[in-house]
C-alpha cells in the first residue's frame, strides 16, 4: 500500500493548512487551520455546523 501527503496551504488570516492524505483506496483532506489575529482567536474554540451537502465532501466553501 502507498501512502502519500500533499501540503495544500492556508489562506487569509489563518494559519495552519490542509493536509491531504491518499492511499490506494482512500482520500482524507485535514483542515488545520487555526486563527491567529488577537480579535478573531475566540472564532478557534467556537462550534460550528457542517451543512449536510459538505459532509461528504473533500472541502466545503463555508
């Protein structure tokens, strides 16, 4: 089995990135991202909905 991790960035005020992890059979796309603006890092430890169209998905545009 191969497995291989493609680094895809982060974009505007965030730091971190994406990850995404393939192997033969699978896809797996990891958000790491985290806000590092003083006003904006409360937004890190709120929860947030995961609308049903984007569950399946590899990135949703919220």
């Amino acid at each position: 089995m191969s497995i291989k991790i493609q680094f895809l960035g982060a974009a505007q005020n965030v730091t971190g990135s994406r990850y995404l992890l393939q192997t033969d059979h699978t896809r797996l796309l990891v958000d790491c991202g985290l806000y590092q603006e003083r006003h904006l890092q409360n937004r890190n430890w709120q929860p947030f909905d995961v609308p049903p169209e984007c569950r399946t998905c590899q990135s949703c545009p919220y």
